[in-house]
C-alpha cells in the first residue's frame, strides 16, 4: 500500500456513513495501535475508551457543540488522561518490566526512584499538561493508522470535557477526556471528502542541513 497515497486520501470526515460499521478486526488494529503508542518514558499515562452506545453518544453532541460525528460515526474514541500521576504508576510500570523483560531490579532501582521523584516534582496541573502532550502523540499515530487502513476519521478538541468525563463516568476510573476521534466510512454525499488538501509546500516546512 502506498502510505502517502493514504495520507493524501484522509481528511477531516465532517459526515460519516451511519449504516457502515467497523469490522471487529478493524478496532482491533486501533485498539492496538492505541496501545503501542510511544510516550514518554513508556508510562503510558493515557487511556482510550472506545463509545458504541448509541444512547451515550447522543447525549455528548450537544457538548461537542452540535457536532454530529461522535454520533454518526461507526465508533467514538476518547483519548483520556490521568488525573494524577503517583509513585504506584511509576512502580507498575518497572514492575511491568522485570516481568517482561526479566531486569533486575538492581538494574532498575535507580531509574524507578528518579521517576517517581520527577512526578513527584510536578504539579497536578503539570503532570497533565505532560500527559496531554502524550495524548497528542497517540492521536497522530491513531490517525495515520486509519488511514493506512482506509478507516475515516476526525480529530476534536472542541467539546466540553467536564460534561465527557460526567457522562462517561471518568472521574470513577481516575481519568479526564482529552481528545476524540469519530472513526468510520465517509458518507458518499460528504462535499468535504472531494476538496484538494491545502498545505505549504514542503520546501517551506521541511529542511535538511
């Protein structure tokens, strides 16, 4: 398959297909791409939550500003962040890999306490701006994904995300939302998915030294 042939067919679906649904195998690969996402130091401070419920995701559109989307599409996916980061996150992730990778704890002693000192040293605030910066990153990786696999999508900021995390009882599970993306088929009558992409040339964005 052509990658930038597939990232040239991507846009932001405004309208999407309400009779076509993703295949199982299809969130699948998402849901995996989701979680081999690179973050920082690998804490993977971020969660997906995958919304077919009809009934709940016509309640969020009107804290998605009447965007019809996150209803329409095949599956709505909410990228969350953690409230708050703390010493059991950092140690269930060392503890994640002694048991993979089988290092010794000799070995990972000095990275572990550094780690839990550096999220000690932040603030709430910090620690989620730091883990939105992660969010970012599994969006973009998200979006090439589906595009590779011929998967429609829109990225969101604009939504009321206290009204989310209400709605979607994220506070129980200690998380926040922080980005949607709508994944599914475009419809056919979607005037948006015919538009030539606008972008500088790369000549202007791209330098080699």
């Amino acid at each position: 398959m052509d990658t930038i042939k597939q990232l040239e067919w991507r846009y932001a679906t405004k309208k999407f297909d309400t009779t076509k649904k993703l295949s199982a195998s299809k969130l699948n690969i998402l849901k995996q791409a989701f979680n081999l996402t690179a973050t920082s130091f690998g804490l993977q401070t971020i969660s997906l939550l995958v919304v077919t419920n009809t009934d709940i995701r016509k309640s969020l559109v009107e804290h998605t500003y009447k965007q019809s989307q996150v209803l329409d599409a095949s599956h709505l996916l909410v990228i969350c962040i953690k409230e708050t980061i703390d010493s059991k996150d950092v140690n269930d992730y060392f503890n994640n890999i002694r048991n993979i990778r089988d290092t010794s704890e000799t070995i990972l002693s000095p990275y572990r306490q550094n780690l839990i000192e550096t999220m000690e040293r932040m603030t709430k605030s910090e620690q989620q701006q730091w883990s939105m910066n992660q969010a970012f990153i599994a969006l973009g990786n998200l979006m090439t994904v589906c595009a590779i696999e011929g998967i429609d999508s829109c990225p969101m900021e604009g939504f009321v995300t206290n009204k989310y995390d209400e709605i979607l009882n994220l506070k129980e599970r200690g998380l926040k939302s922080a980005l949607l993306l709508p994944v599914g088929y475009r419809a056919e009558n979607d005037m948006f998915s015919g538009f030539l992409k606008v972008r500088k040339n790369m000549q202007d964005t791209v330098f080699e030294l």
